[in-house]
C-alpha cells in the first residue's frame, strides 16, 4: 500500500516557488586568516546569519550524520547530496565496504566471483584512489583486498594508482605509495607476482566526472590498458618522487607514467583474459572509466585496443545505467527520495550547476540516479565547466551564469523548485590557492544574492545551505587548533574538505509568518534538510524521514 501522495502539511501553503541553493564547500568555522569565506566579502549569507537562529542554524555535515563509518570522516559531496535529497541516512559506500571485507563476504559475492574466473590464467588489475581520504577510496580497504584476493587465488597482480593530494595533504602521495610497495613486496615473498604497473594524478588521469573532460580518462587508459605513457620508471616510489620535482607538480596533477621492466617493458597493460577491479566506492570519478571498461559500443576516444576482461566496480556506480554490470559490494539503496517525491505531488523541479558539480544537484540528489524522473515534470540544465584549468585560475568559475539560469527559472514561474550548486568554494579550496579560494566565496555570495532577489520578487521561499566545509578552513590544523608546521617550519595549506558544520538559511517573502527552526533538533544534519524543504512546498514529509527543522511559531 505505497503511495507516493504525500500529505498535505496542515498549516504551510502549496504555491510558493522555492529556491534551494547549495554553497559546495562552505562550512562554518572560527574567524581566521585561513578561514576564506570569513576574510571574504559575503554580505548575502552574513546578513542571512544575523537571521540565528530563528531563520539561521547550522547542521552537521560529516561522520555519521551522513553515513560515513565515524565521526573522524569529513563530508563531502556525495555523501553530502544524497543526505539533503533523501532525507534519511544511509551506510555509504566507504562503510558498506568495510563491513564487506570486515566478514569477509565480499569475498563471496557474485561480483569477485565473476573476476576470479581470470584468478588462473589472466592478471588482477586494481586501479583507484591511493589515499586514506576515505572519500573516494581508503588505502586500508586497498590493503584487505589484495590480501583476499591473493587468499582466493590470485596470482598475479598489477595496482594502477591515482594520487590524492585533495583528499590528503598534497605530498602525502610518496608516503602512501611506500606502504603499498612494501604491502606488494610482502605478496612477492609469498609467490604473488604483484606490482604497482602505472600511475598519474587523480584530476589529470581517470577520475574525471559528469563528462568534463575524457581527455583525463583517456591519459588512464593509455597508461593502465595500453602500458603506454610519456614517463616510464622501474619503480613507483621512484617515478612519484621524480614527478614531483618538477615546478609547481602536485599530487593531483601527476602526469601519467608505466612502471617499465630491465627491458622497459610495460609491466602490467590489460590484456585479453584479464581481471579488472575499480577500487573506488563513490560513484561520480568513477562513471566515465567504468564505461570504457564496460561498454562494446564507445565513441568518447579511440582505446585502440578493447581487451575482453571481467570488469567489476567495488561497487556498482550507476543504478539507472546499470554501471558496470558487476560489483563487490552493493550500493546503499537510496530510494523514495525528496526529489522523486515532490515531482509525483506536482513540484515542478529545476536544477542547475556547472559540469563539475552538475550530477551533484541532479545524480547524488536523486540517490545516484541519472537521468528524469519525469522529464515533463523536471528540466536540469549543465552550464558547461572551463576544462583544462585549475579553477584557481578561474575562481569565479560558472557561479554567475549558474545564478543567472536560477533566477530566469524563478523568474519564468513554469518551476516549483529551482535547486542549484555553486561550486566555487569547493573547487577552488581544492586548490589550496588561498587568495583565488577568497575570490570564489565572493563569487558564491554574489551568486546567492541574484537567486534571493529573484525568489523576492516572485514572493517566494529560500533555503540557502551547504553540503560540507571546505573553504572556511585551508590550513591543517592540530589538536588546539593551531596551524600545524611541518619540519620546516611552514603551515601546511589544507586542499581537503573539513569536519564543520554547515548553515542552513530559510526566508523569502514566501515564507509563512510565524515560521521558524525548532530548537529542539539540536543535532540536526544535512538529512534533515529534505523534510524541511518538503514542508516549505506545503506537504508533510514521509514518517521515515529525518525530521524537519521548522515549526510554526504557537503564538500565530
Ligand atoms: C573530489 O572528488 O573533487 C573530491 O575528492 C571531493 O570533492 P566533492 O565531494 O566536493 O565533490
Ligand atoms: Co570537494
């Protein structure tokens, strides 16, 4: 007896357009010069903060409050997205994996037996992530796999890596990539043949995202399928440390090289027969290769070769696409979620970001889902992304154009939600371009005051939140939180998200009077946001969501 009517919320009207808009990377922290969204001008969201706490709070934004295994784990944006769009919180992938390989059924499941076919005969290529960011990947699940997998037969192993240095300090790759050589040495005295074969940077080989830019899987494919890429070195510690010399290279940004053997051989390109795992849990870096590992039928580059391999994900990546057909662990089921709801109770929806954060509003909101689901009910439009720059070149980034699309849809009156990600804080923190990172906060806020203007003159409702910090902290810090120095005596500039809360702001001509947050959710987190936003269209959430932040004042 499911239905997908949702109640009608017994005092808050129906009719109001509102406006969600979601500050990437924008959590709230002390006041300091390495706070960029402090030393920023953001007259917008401070004068939305004056509104605390009545119409201003803040929500948690990371551990597990949004499904990650603990409260050391930063949010981000996946994570982030699908807590705001489903309203509940799910185990993701980062936990579902560690409970996989903590009682050992990952070793049982459909998708490792489908690769261990290869275990006799062919090679087990591992590629992903080399970090304990715990984002995309985590170096310890790295660990556990290789030794179940060699427990279960596998002979030969070859790990392609990607460097983090966005997740993790930048630096941290040379570290990383000794523990694992050190892990694979210790196969080899077993009678593993196991190697590290090739490896890059995770922004400039293989983890692109939502199309951006296929020249990146591309410079992967090359290096991990072919054995083919511009720097070859017998050593991956070797190649990381000597890549690293170069002006201004970073762990994000390696160039992609093959660890090559005494006759510079490649020593480990995929070949026909062989076993192939994508390490990552989260879905978004991982879609593009998954396709051109998967898919017969492919046009986005020429993979010159197309070796018939057993491909699995660690998870799968796609739940509309099916993508990739085989997988080690399943994917948490985020369903019924606020999106898929509000368009089956008539809420015209409109969602905007540019390409670097567009599935965010539209494929993590909707629980890692692609695609409409109801395209005469629902527009989503992509502003496309400068490709080839790092956005500290570009800080302002597409946050205008984004603003600009948002206020036309209020504007337009043909959408009931208009939902938008302004990306600025996020990618350009990245960075660690401290200066450009305070030209992206500025440009957000600017963003978030077109979008507030144009929802006043509709007499609309806004709801102004971020899905985890990032740019309100760039320096590691230590326990007193004091900027921590390295050994010479310098502060270490933080490119990764943070464990800070994030604002949520609501307001708007639309908004009923007497409307306020309750105080009685003190530890409200992202998920709670999904109620909220529901009760703000005039409908009562599901029973099973997170409870909503408002209530109306008794007084009225
Ligand atoms: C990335 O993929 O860019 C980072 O690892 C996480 O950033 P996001 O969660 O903000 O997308
Ligand atoms: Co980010």
């Amino acid at each position: 007896d499911f239905s997908w009517k949702l109640a009608d919320h017994p005092k808050l009207p129906k009719g109001k357009t509102v406006a969600v808009v979601v500050l990437d990377g924008w959590g709230e922290a002390n006041p300091d010069q390495y706070n960029c969204i402090h030393v920023a001008e953001t007259p917008t969201m401070d004068s939305l903060k004056k509104g605390a706490p009545e119409k201003w709070r803040l929500v948690r934004a990371h551990g597990t409050a949004v499904g990650l295994p603990t409260e050391d784990d930063m949010g981000n944006s996946e994570v982030g997205h699908n807590a705001l769009g489903a309203g509940r919180i799910f185990a993701q992938g980062a936990k579902l994996v560690d409970l996989a390989l903590a009682s050992g059924k990952i070793f049982e499941g459909e998708g490792f037996k489908y690769v261990k076919e290869c275990f006799d005969k062919g090679t087990l290529h591992l590629i992903g992530l080399l970090s304990d960011g715990g984002v995309h990947s985590r170096l310890d699940q790295l660990q556990l796999l290789l030794k179940g997998c060699s427990e279960n037969g596998a002979k030969r192993i070859r790990v392609h890596i990607l460097t983090d240095g966005r997740d993790v300090l930048d630096g941290s790759s040379v570290g990383f990539v000794e523990t694992l050589e050190n892990d694979l040495a210790k196969l080899r005295e077993k009678g593993i043949d196991a190697q590290i074969a090739s490896g890059g940077g995770r922004m400039y080989v293989t983890m692109d995202r939502y199309e951006n830019d296929w020249g990146v899987v591309k410079r992967g494919w090359d290096a991990q399928v072919l054995g083919e890429a511009p720097h070859k070195f017998r050593s991956a510690v070797e190649a990381v440390k000597k890549l690293r010399e170069e002006p201004k290279a970073n762990d994000q940004y390696l160039p992609p090289f093959v660890i090559v053997d005494e006759s510079g051989n490649a020593v480990g390109p995929v070949v026909d027969g062989d076993a192939v795992v994508t390490l990552n849990f989260r879905a978004d870096r991982m879609v593009m290769i998954a396709k051109a590992l998967e898919y017969a039928d492919f046009d986005k580059f020429d993979r010159v070769r197309f070796p018939k391999i057993r491909y699995a994900g660690m998870l799968q990546y796609d739940g509309e696409l099916k993508l990739p057909s085989h997988y080690l662990v399943s994917p948490p089921e985020i369903d019924r979620t606020s999106g898929e709801y509000l368009v089956h109770n008539g809420i015209r929806t409109f969602a905007c970001s540019e390409t670097v954060k567009f599935g965010h509003v539209t494929f993590f909101w909707n629980g890692n889902r692609s695609g409409y689901f109801n395209p005469s009910m629902e527009e989503y439009v992509e502003i496309p992304s400068d490709s080839g720059i790092t956005f500290n070149v570009q800080p302002k980034m597409k946050a205008l154009e984004i603003a600009e699309k948002a206020r036309d849809a209020i504007l337009s009156g043909k959408f009931d939600q208009v939902r938008v990600n302004l990306p600025n804080g996020d990618m350009v923190g990245h960075t660690g371009d401290i200066e450009a990172t305070v030209v992206a906060c500025k440009a957000a806020d600017e963003a978030v005051k077109i979008i507030l203007d144009a929802i006043e003159q509709v007499g609309g409702i806004y709801v102004v939140t971020a899905d985890h910090g990032n740019a309100e902290d760039m320096v590691k810090r230590n326990k007193t939180g004091q900027p921590q120095l390295d050994k010479a005596g310098k502060i270490q500039i933080l490119t990764s998200h943070t464990l800070q809360p994030v604002p949520v702001a609501i307001g708007g001509p639309g908004l009923a009077s007497g409307v306020r947050f309750r105080n009685d959710v003190p530890d409200g987190g992202l998920a709670n946001v999904a109620a909220t936003v529901m009760n703000l269209h005039g409908f009562e959430a599901p029973t099973d969501y997170k409870p909503t932040l408002v209530e109306i004042s008794s007084l009225l």
